[in-house]
C-alpha cells in the first residue's frame, strides 16, 4: 500500500502525499503533546516544523 502512495505522489497526486503523511503528522501531534501539555504548543511544533 505504502509503496503505491509513494508512485501517486511521484505523479503529483496530492491526495495521495496527505494520505501518506497523515498518520505522521498524527504521531508528531501526540509526542508534542504528551512532551509539552499544550494542545496550542504541539501544534505549533509541528506547524513550525513542517515550514522548514
């Protein structure tokens, strides 16, 4: 599955990249989270990070 993700986001099909990140982004939000027990300051670590 994973891999044929990663074939459809080589093409540029967009849906395709947020399905694959979705997952990711979810498990940065709780390490954020359960690290600084701020649900503003965990999105903000990942809004910062995912800018770089």
């Amino acid at each position: 599955m994973e891999k044929e993700l990663i074939k459809r986001v080589r093409t540029g099909d967009d849906s395709a990249f947020a399905e694959l990140v979705h997952p990711l982004i979810e498990k940065g939000y709780r390490a954020s989270y359960s690290i600084l027990h701020s649900k503003e300051k965990a999105e903000e670590v990942l809004q910062t990070h995912h800018s770089s």
